[in-house]
C-alpha cells in the first residue's frame, strides 16, 4: 500500500478523528458507501472472491460461545470459540473497506472475550473496544488500511487461555485487483491443545496450564480436531487444477513448519503480506502469523498436509490431506518402476534384515527379568503404571493381583488374545478392553516373569516354550 492520498477522504477524515480523539461524529462521511453483510465461511470453506472494484461499508457480526466439542475420537474439550467452530467464520473484505464490527457474547457464556484482529490498526486490534460480558454486544470499526491474510484472535486476560481453548480465525484483505484466479481455495489454520492426560486419552479433557507453560502440547491440529481434514473430511482437487492455501497459525506457540508432502509450492506470500517467494517447499507460519501458498497438481493421488516438525503430524494430529483425481503423466510421476533384490558386490547370498535388532534372548532369570523390564515399559506402564499399580477405574492393577496370580499361565493368554468383558482383581470389578499384544514369544515370556517378580508379586518364570504352546494352542 503505497499512495495514501489515492484513499477516499472518509479515510483521512477518520484518521483524523481517531488522532484527535473526537468522537465518531465524522464516520457520517462513510454513509456513502454501499452497504453489505460480509460472507462468513467455516473452514476449510473460503468466501468467494470480492468483485467490487470500490470500498464497501462491509457488516460483521461473530459470536462467541462456549461449548463442548470434538477434539480426536473418544476425546471432547469445552472449546471457547468465535461463531460456534474453532477456527473462527473466515471474513474476507477488499483493501480500504469500512469494516463495522459486531460482537455478540452468548448469555450462556460464562466469561468475558473480546476480539483482535491482526488486521485493525488501532489500540489492540479492536480488543481495547470489543470487550464484551456474556450476554452483551459490542460495536467498533475500522478501515482496512493493509492487504494481506490476517489472524483473529480473543485477547481477554488469561489470553493465553482465550486463544488455547480456540478462539483464533483468519481474515482476509484483497489487494485492490485481487489475487490471481485460482480453482480451489481452501482455509487451513494449525493450533495446539494443552490437555490433562496424554495425546488420545479420552473422555472430557480440560486445559492443562502447566502443559501450556512449558509449551508442550498433546495436541498440534489443523482446523481445530484431529482427522478435520481427514478421511470424510479430506480436501478435493483435480490434476491440472491451481490451488490456494490459506494458512493460519493460532498457536498459541509454536510456530508451523507447513509443508504438503508431495507438493512444491509454485507462489507462497510470505507471511501472508505482499512478497511473492517461487519453489518453496516448507513455509514458516509463525504463531499469530499466516501464509498463503499457492500450486498447480500436475499429479493424481493424495497429498499430505503436515507440520514438518515431523512428530506433530505423526504423533499429535499435525496431518491432512488433499486427493488428487485425474490422470497421472507417468513422466511427471512414475511410480515404482523396480522392486527386486540387492546384492553389493562379492555378497553371493543376501541375509534378510528386517530393520529392527533382533530382541536378545534371555540366557538367565536375571536376564528375562532384565528384558521383561524393558518390555513392560514400552508395552504395559501406559496402562497398568509404573509400580503395576493400575488406575481405579481404569486399568487393574498388577502387583498383588489375586486374577495374575492365582493362574500365571493365563496371563499369557491374555497377553497374546487380549482381554475384555468384566473381571474381578482383589474384589474389585473392572470392565475394561485390553488389547492383543504383538509380542514375540520370548517378548511374553520376559515380560510376564517380570511382572510375576516384581513390586512384592512372588511367582516363579514363564518360559518362552510354555508361550509356543499357548500360541499354537490357538
Ligand atoms: C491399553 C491399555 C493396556 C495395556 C497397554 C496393557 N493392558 Fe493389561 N489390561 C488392560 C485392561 C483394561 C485390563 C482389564 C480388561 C478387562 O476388564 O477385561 C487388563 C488386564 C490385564 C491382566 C489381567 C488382570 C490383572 O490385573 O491381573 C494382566 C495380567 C495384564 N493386563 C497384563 C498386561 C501386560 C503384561 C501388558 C504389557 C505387555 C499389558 N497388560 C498391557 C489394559 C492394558
Ligand atoms: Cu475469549
């Protein structure tokens, strides 16, 4: 944005009064304008592109609310959102609009918010003049002075909180021409979830401060849950067709290392402004901060929507996906052109390596206990916790357990079938799924002697022969 004196003169005039603190007697000037609602969409639905080649005086009006919503399968969260979804409605307006801005706190709400929008210039992005009770409704507005895709967030103390629970969305300024024609826009924004409990516990999960302090999340999500863009919810596209991403990051922490895997972006707008960066593959998203990246599909199949840092597409919900449809231009793309065996150089035969070490085998009780221990780590403590305790409610425990003891060699078939349907362990009923472990035999039998060894339990080895017996009992 460059030549001021090209604005309307409501613009000075409301410049003008804000510097000299008259009240807002002079936006009668922008009583000219045509007056429209703007078109509010919920992601991963953009608004259609703004034809107008003028400012309009453009009418928002958002809610906020306070509800309970789907976080990942089995786990719910009381979102705290702007419109009823997380992220917020997408608003698009055109560079010099006169935006008024409504919000509306629903009376059931419990707490105060307010909203600031990247996009105002002026005293807290409109937070100093938004603050509204539940119940209550606020009015402020501003002129869209800067083009380029802006985050929403509340900024009601805790604000940490605010935006936590998920009150972020993105709003868009057009440039006066526009952005270029594209097939496809889609509305993508990443944040983190700070639960009680681990990544997929389930049940209610309330917010978690001490999580959100040292910036460790359980959750890293686009659009809100885990799977939003997923399975039913995956995006669509053809070969042959030109998309554009717009990407938020709510936070409200960490910073996104976006990228699609199997996708160059052909134009990324760096940090959502003016600048124009070519062949990029992963872009920064920083937290309250956007990106708008733009590609041709050139090849069918599905591409991948993650935050390259890699364990949060994997292990904390960080992945979508786009399918492609269409063709595939085998020189583009070949798929496997070759599978087959390698065999270096003076190698005659070739030894199969499955990857993983083999796990050691116990040559002394010491040694099963040893391993055993290692197994129940990665296997069992999840569950059944680190002294064999179990959780109440949840998961029986295994020290002093009457159901282990009284039968060791069932144990085995529990570890290798799974176990559900309700079950009494020292007069206590559980009813709970435990599921079929993928262990190996000498696994088992390590890991079942550990348990029958440790945490005052007192009862003898499972040898790897007695759980051959068992499986093939089977
Ligand atoms: C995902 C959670 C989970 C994991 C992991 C798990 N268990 Fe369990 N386990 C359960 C539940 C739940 C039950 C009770 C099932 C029921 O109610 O029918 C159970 C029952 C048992 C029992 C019988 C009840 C008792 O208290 O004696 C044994 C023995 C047992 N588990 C051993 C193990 C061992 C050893 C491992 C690791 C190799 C393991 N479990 C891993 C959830 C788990
Ligand atoms: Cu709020």
């Amino acid at each position: 944005m460059s030549d001021r004196s090209a604005y309307p003169c409501f613009l000075v005039a409301a410049l003008l009064a804000t510097t000299s603190l008259v009240p807002d007697t002079t936006l009668g000037d922008t009583d000219d304008l045509p007056v429209e609602e703007a078109v509010l969409t919920l992601a991963p639905q953009v608004p259609p592109p703004i034809d107008r080649d003028h400012p309009a005086k453009v009418i928002v009006s958002v809610d906020t609310t306070e509800q309970v919503g789907r976080l990942a399968d089995g786990v719910e969260y009381v979102f705290w959102t702007f419109g009823g979804a997380v992220p917020g409605p997408f608003i698009r307006v055109r560079e010099g609009d006169f935006v008024e801005f409504h919000l509306n706190n629903r009376p059931d709400s419990k707490m105060p918010h307010n909203i600031d929008l990247h996009a105002v210039t002026g005293p807290g992005g409109g937070a100093t003049s938004s603050f509204t009770a539940p119940g209550h409704t606020t009015q402020f507005s501003f002129t869209a002075l800067n083009p380029g895709l802006y985050v929403y967030h509340c900024a009601t103390a805790p604000v940490g909180m605010h935006i936590a629970n998920g009150m972020y969305g993105l709003i868009l300024v057009e440039p006066e021409g526009g952005y270029p024609e594209v097939d496809k826009e889609f509305y993508v924004m990443q944040s983190e979830f700070y639960t009680k409990g681990d990544f997929g516990d389930e049940g209610l999960r309330p917010f978690d401060m001490d999580e959100a302090l040292d910036e460790n999340p359980d959750y890293v999500v686009f659009n809100g849950s885990v799977g939003a863009l997923q399975g039913d919810n995956t995006l669509h596209a053809e070969v042959g067709e030109t998309v554009r991403l717009f990407v938020g990051n709510g936070g409200p922490n960490l910073v996104s290392s976006f990228h699609v895997i199997g996708e160059i972006f052909d134009t990324v707008y760096v940090e959502g402004g003016s600048l124009k960066n070519h062949h990029v593959q992963s872009t920064l998203v920083p937290a309250g901060g956007s990106a708008i990246v733009e590609f041709k599909l050139e090849a069918p199949g599905d591409l991948h929507l993650v935050d390259h840092s890699i364990f949060r597409a994997f292990n904390k919900g960080a992945l979508g996906t786009i399918s492609v449809g269409g063709a595939a231009d085998k020189v583009v793309y070949s798929g496997q052109q070759y599978e087959g065996i390698y065999l270096p150089e003076g190698q005659a035969a070739q030894s199969v390596d499955t990857g993983a070490p083999a796990s050691p085998t116990a040559t002394s009780r010491e040694e099963r206990m040893l391993f055993g221990e290692r197994v129940y780590e990665r296997n069992c403590m999840a569950c059944h916790q680190s002294q064999g305790q179990g959780l109440p409610g949840a998961f029986p425990p295994l020290a002093g357990s009457d159901y282990l003891l009284d039968d060791p060699d069932h144990a085995i078939d529990v570890l290798l079938d799974g176990l559900s349907g309700e079950i009494t362990v020292n007069g206590v009923k559980y009813n709970g799924v435990m599921p079929a472990t993928r262990l190996s035999d000498e696994e088992v039998a390590n890991v079942l002697t550990y348990v029958l060894n440790s945490w005052g339990n007192d009862g003898g080895v499972i040898e790897t022969a007695d759980v051959t017996r068992h499986r093939s009992g089977h």
